[in-house]
C-alpha cells in the first residue's frame, strides 16, 4: 500500500489552505464607489485612490516618497531610467529571482551583469558584486528574495565606495525591516509588486519607493507620459504611461489596511515552522539573521538535500507536497535557464549587442543552478495563514514524503 497520497494514499492537509487574495465587503464597497465615480483610470496621476495608497504604504515602510504604477517589473526600468541609466551602462542582478530582475536593466538599453548568490541567504553575493564592477557598472540591484533580505549593509559599502546606484527589489519584502529601516528604504530606489500571488496585492500593480524628492519626480514624470511633476518645470521628461487604474489602487488602499495583521500572523506562524521543519532529516533552513528586525515574507524558502530525498529533486517534492494538501513550489530556476537571455528570443538590442555575454551556456552559478534546479522549495504565504495546525501540518508533509522518500520517481533536473 502506498502511502504517499501521490501514489494514493491518503493526504496530510486535506482542507487545503486559506484562499489569497483575502477581500470581503470593504473591497467591493471600494470598487464600487470608483465605478459610480466614473473615474477609473490613473490620469490625472496620481489618482485619489493612488495617491492614498501610497501615502499609506510609504508611511508603513518608511519613505518619503512612493510612485504607484503598473507592475513590479516596470518599476524597476522607471528606477533605472530616472537614474538616467541605459545604453552602454551595467547593473549587476543575481542569479536566482524571476526574470523580471534582469529584464528591467535590459528594457532599459542596459546591460544585466549576472552573479551567483551567497549559500547561506540565497540572495546577491557582495563578494561577486564587488568583482563584477567595470568602469561602465552604474548600479546593483539585490533582490531581498523570500524571508532573506540581501546583506544592505555590505551592498551600501560597495555601492558608496564604487559610486554606484541600488535598486531593491522588494517583490517578496512587504514589511521587511533592516535594523529598523523598511526594504526599499536603503538603496535609491525600492521597487514592489503588487501582482496576484504577492502579500499586498491587487491582481497588478507596483510601487516605487524613494528618499529623494528629484528621483521621485522624475519616476512620475516617466510614468505619466513625461508630463513635468513640478510647477516650475517646463521640459518633458522622456515617458510613457505606466499608470496604475483607480481600480486597482481602490484595491490596494483595502488591502494596506489588513496588512500589518497579515504580517505578525505569518511571522509567528513562520517561527513555529522553523523549530520544527530543520528537525526534517535532510532539510536545511537558512539562518535567521538578526538584522532583519521585522519579518515579512512572500514565500519560505528552504533546501532539501535530494541525497536524503531518495535522490528526489525539489520538483518531484513539490509535487508530492501538493498532493499532501500544502502549497510547496520550484519558484525560480536559476537566470541561465530563461528564456530572456537567448537574443534570437528576445531580439532586444542590447542582447543581440551583447550576445556573447549573455549567452546561457557561458554561464556558471553553482550555488543559484543547486538551488534552482534541486533543493530550493517555496512554501506559499497561505501555509502561514493556518495557525499552529497549518505549519505543523506543512512540516508533517515534508517529514512523511522523506520517510517514504522510496515511493518517489527520480527524474533528471
Ligand atoms: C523578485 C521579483 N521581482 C520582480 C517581480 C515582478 O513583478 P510584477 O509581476 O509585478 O511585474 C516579481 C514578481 O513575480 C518578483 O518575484
């Protein structure tokens, strides 16, 4: 008899988990005031349901100043631009994140220096960001990548050093704090998503976030068609629109209310999980790091040595956990396996320019090419929304699917 509900045999969490997006009665209230204002798009920008969501969100991350648009991935080309980044530049992005990550530099003319991340995090090695700068390096963009945040205080240094701008892609950090200071508050620019699956969401969106008043006037300015954002000027910004509805923005400002709540919950759901779940045989949690000073997270992330997985990799386990009932997924294969980076796909100049350079098969990322392609399994936000029961559940998943590793199907990463 299999036990392995994959094989049949009978799941661990058939319940299942709660539903995201979470929305009840303020959201349809919100909707439908903008409906029955008539004022559904994001012109004039920004629009009275923008500009109080990024009032809200700014004021909760600790910004001075926050741009709404349309997604996460724009953001950071709106951040590169209006650092007057482009043609001819380099920006370094690790190894392991979504696509968007170094899609952004290359929408904007430049070019993504790719490095592998630090073992211990899993996020941007600054030993490698160090090492990759040239004389055309214009910025570093650390993605703050699951419940890890990208050591900022090592990025700042290189970046003050070498004179460099820092883009935080803040995708997954909603919440997050560096010793005391929001994720997106450190760098230039912070940039977040507001896509489906993120925690403050309304189906689309980004915002930007920034300290300084000229950058955030500009990113506006691009956003909005290079309309000038200050009375006083008279010269178009180069722009296109990047606004965000007022649907979506009516959205967010609900959402933003039920937030900080969604993070404590998560956060001391997650601290049981972690007791329990490095107990696994064959499970490796990442350090806790104690300058991360309030935890908010998008997805868990952890390793599974596939050699205590009957040679299983995080793929086949994710199945097998998604058959047990919790949300486990392969979220990002590491850079040199997208698409993006083979210029007869793309055809964006500055791939075809620069070919050689991004040419996957020249690529080497030990550490971001193990996790992507063996070990690294995302737990869903919704595994930290379901009280004790919901991570005891999750960790009894992964402890029953390594105790019956033999029942699993190897296939090749
Ligand atoms: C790390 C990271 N960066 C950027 C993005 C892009 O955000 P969006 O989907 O809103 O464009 C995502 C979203 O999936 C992400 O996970």
């Amino acid at each position: 008899m299999p036990e392995l509900a994959i094989n049949g045999g009978s799941p661990v969490r058939p319940q299942g988990y709660p539903a995201w997006p979470v929305w009840d009665e303020r959201d349809l209230a919100a909707v439908e005031a903008v409906v029955r204002s008539g004022n559904w798009g994001g012109f004039p920008e920004p629009g009275p349901n923008a500009a109080s969501f990024e009032e809200a969100f700014t004021t909760y991350q600790g910004a001075r100043f926050g741009i709404l648009m349309a997604n996460g991935t724009v953001t950071m080309e709106v951040a590169l631009k209006a650092l007057g980044i482009g043609w001819g530049d380099e920006v370094v992005v690790p190894a392991l994140t979504f696509a968007a990550t170094a899609y952004a530099p290359m929408a904007a003319g430049a070019l993504p220096v790719i490095v592998d991340v630090t073992q211990e995090t899993w996020t941007i090695d600054p030993d490698l960001v160090e090492a990759a700068i040239t004389e055309r390096t214009r910025a570093i963009v650390p993605v703050h990548l699951g419940q890890q945040m990208a050591d900022m205080d090592r990025i700042m240094d290189i970046a003050r050093k070498h004179a460099l701008a820092v883009i935080e892609d803040c995708a997954h950090a909603h919440g997050q704090q560096w010793k005391g200071r929001g994720a997106g508050c450190i760098g230039d620019f912070g940039s977040f998503s507001h896509q489906s699956s993120k925690i403050l969401t309304a189906g689309e969106g980004g915002t930007l976030l920034t300290n300084d008043e000229a950058l955030a006037r500009r990113a506006h300015s691009i956003i909005d068609c290079g309309r000038p954002k200050d009375p006083d000027e008279k010269d178009y910004t180069f722009g296109a629109n990047y606004r965000l509805g007022e649907l979506h923005a009516a959205l967010l400002a609900v959402a933003m209310e039920r937030f900080p709540h969604q993070v404590a919950e998560r956060a001391e759901n997650a601290e049981h999980f972690e007791e329990l779940v490095g107990q696994v045989p064959g499970v490796r949690i990442m350090p806790h790091d104690p300058r991360i000073t309030r935890w908010s997270f998008y997805n868990y992330i952890l390793a599974i040595d596939p050699d205590a997985f009957g040679g299983a990799t995080n793929e086949v386990v994710c199945e097998a956990l998604g058959a047990e009932g919790v949300p486990g997924e392969v979220q990002y294969p590491p850079m040199s396996r997208y698409d993006l980076f083979q210029p007869s796909l793309s055809q964006l100049p500055v791939a075809v320019e620069f070919a050689d350079r991004l040419d996957p098969a020249k690529m080497s990322f030990p550490v971001a090419e193990a996790a992507g392609l063996r070990e690294s399994i995302y737990f869903q936000e919704n595994t930290f929304r379901a009280g004790r029961q919901g991570v005891e559940d999750a960790v009894e998943a992964l402890a029953k699917i390594q105790r019956h590793a033999n029942e699993l199907t190897v296939r090749d990463s």
